[in-house]
C-alpha cells in the first residue's frame, strides 16, 4: 500500500465526510493506493458514528480505531501509527485546517527524494495573533535544542514519514509537537519541510488552549534530557553534582582559613557562623549531595529498565 493517513480527532463530527472525501478525491486521481485511518480520541459528539457510516460506505479505504475516553493527540497519533501498513505515513488534522492536496507532493518527497520525514510549514496561517507569535518564540527555541535547524513549524498536524519511522518511534504524553525530535533521537536523521495551505477552522473549536506553550517547553526539556542523558543519567547529575561540591569546599577552605588566620594572628576572635562563606559552603554541600543521589537513583532506574541496551539497529550483517 502507498499511503496511509492518520487521522486524529476529537470532537470533530462535522468535518470528517467532508475530509474523507477530499483525501478520497485527492487518491483517485493519482492513483495511490491508500487507507485512512480515523483514530477518535473518545469524542463525546457523534464523530464515531460518522466515521463508522464512512466505513461502511468505503470499507476498503477506511479503518479507525476509538478511545474509551480522551487521552489526548499524541496516544491517537500513537495508535494509528501503530495500524498504518503504508509504505509512506501522512497525519493530518480533522478539522480541515490542512489540505489534503498537500498529500501527493509530500509522499513525492519521501519516496523520491528520501526524506525520513517531511513536516509542513504554515507560512501563512489563519489562527488568531495570540497563537502565531508565541508559536515563532517556540519554534525558535525547539529549533535550538533539538538542533533541527531547517523546521519552522514543529506543531504542524500535517507530516509525512516513511513506514519506518512511525514503526520506531513512541508518541506518548504531549509528545506530538516533537515528532521530528523523536525521529532523530531515533537515528533517522534526514528530515524537511514542505511549505502547506493553511485555512481557518470551517467548524467546532480549537482543542488546545495557551497552556500548550508550557506544556510544550517542558516537554522539550524533558526531550532534551533523556535523549542526552536518558541513559547516563550520572553524567548529568554527577557533573552538576562536582560542580556544587567544588565551590562548597572552596567556601569551606576560606571559612576554615579565616578562622585559623583570625586565631593566630591575633586579630579579633570571630565565629565561623559570621561569614557568609559558612552558609553558602552549607547549601552547596547538601546541593552537591542531592544531586549526586539523583544521579545514583538514575542510574539504578536505568540498570533496571529492559530498555537499557535497546539501539536502533538499522543493518546487521549475519555470519
Ligand atoms: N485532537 C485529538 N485529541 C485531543 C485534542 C485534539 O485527537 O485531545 C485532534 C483534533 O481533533 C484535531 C487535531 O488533534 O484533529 C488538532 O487539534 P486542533 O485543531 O484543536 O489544534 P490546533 O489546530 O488549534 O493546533
Ligand atoms: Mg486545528
């Protein structure tokens, strides 16, 4: 099979036929062959029941799996990938905001050019100013730590990936912002942009509110952490941990050297406690300490996880 897309939705009822028969439209007339994926995130409207009258309609096109309950983008990106069997995977958003017409150039791209994965890139967007200035902030920052340079617009719904991209990679939490992120911790390394129409949302609401910008620099940390560190943690912890200690004993040598210094040469007697020295060479010996436990208890974690010699291994030759 060509293509397949994945499609989350929550609360979408009265985009999908409309959607549906675009992307059908779009497959006809280039001839792919193809199956879209409709994964409902436990919508409380009629959005399954709609997606199952599409089934029936086109059984051979249209496959989909619901939530019991809302779970969020990401586990629904997750399970769909998990079902797609097509050579180049598409997500896309239901609410019409991305076009289907994008669909044959961006599965050009990754079959032709061979891209790992394609993200699109809505230059001109059609959101309110409140979304489109701090996402350029975002943008920026997740651009530098992930060290993607080339994408400006991580959040796009619309990506392409090549099979096995989506078949290695695990989309959990609010991870769904990040997924070239993934796919490069992942080792699969060759990723573009493709510029995308953008249109307005025709019906229903936006399912994300401002605190997606928290929420997604957190998890760009959490990201950056244990794909440096995942699984080292003592590198981390243990380096920070020295660094504390360091200073600490320096605080305590001119704590220990003033006293001794005050005591012989006859200068007025002083207490230990009077130095500011004495409180800080305190805090960053405790600071020191912690950190170097976490790090021991991290490196525990890790010893323990069935993960720890997992690699992404991309070509073995047998003897
Ligand atoms: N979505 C989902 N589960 C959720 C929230 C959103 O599956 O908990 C889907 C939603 O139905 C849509 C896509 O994710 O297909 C993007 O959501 P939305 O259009 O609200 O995001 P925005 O365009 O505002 O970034
Ligand atoms: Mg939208």
């Amino acid at each position: 099979m060509d293509i397949s897309v994945v499609i989350p939705l929550y609360n979408e009822a009265e985009s999908l036929p409309e959607l549906a028969a675009w992307i059908a439209r779009v497959m006809a007339e280039n001839g792919f062959s193809y199956e879209i994926i409709f994964v409902d995130d436990g919508s409380t409207d009629k959005s399954w029941e709609v997606v199952k009258k599409l089934r029936d309609a086109d059984p051979d096109h249209v496959h989909g799996a619901s939530f019991r309950r809302n779970y969020g983008k990401s586990p629904a990106l997750n399970t769909g990938f998990r079902m797609a069997s097509g050579d180049v995977v598409i997500t896309m958003d239901a609410d019409l905001q991305d076009s289907p017409d994008e669909i044959p150039e961006l599965y050009r791209m990754v079959r032709e050019e061979g891209y790992d994965l394609v993200s699109g890139y809505k230059k001109k967007r059609y959101d309110p100013l409140s979304k489109t200035i701090p996402t350029k902030l975002f943008n920026a920052t997740a651009r530098r730590v992930s060290g993607i340079h080339n994408l400006h617009d991580f959040n796009c719904g619309l990506k392409a990936y090549r099979s096995a991209v989506v078949k290695h990679i695990e989309v959990y939490g609010d991870m769904h912002r990040y997924t070239p992120y993934l796919a490069k911790l992942a080792g699969f390394g060759k990723i573009g942009e493709k510029v995308v129409q953008h249109r307005a949302r025709k019906y229903g609401k936006t399912k994300f509110g401002l605190d997606r910008f928290v929420n997604g620099y957190l998890d760009l940390a959490t990201l950056w952490f244990t794909g440096k560190f995942g699984k080292k943690p003592m590198h981390f912890f243990g380096l920070l941990g020295s660094l504390m200690f360091f200073l600490g004993f320096i605080a305590v040598a001119i704590v220990g050297g003033m006293k001794l210094y005050h005591l012989y040469s006859g200068a007025p007697y002083i207490l230990v406690t009077d130095s500011p020295y004495f409180y800080l060479s305190l805090v960053l010996m405790i600071l020191g300490s912690q950190l170097f436990l976490a790090g021991f208890v991290g490196e525990l974690v890790v010893r323990n996880s069935p993960k720890r010699n997992e690699y992404e291994i991309e070509e073995t030759l047998e003897p």
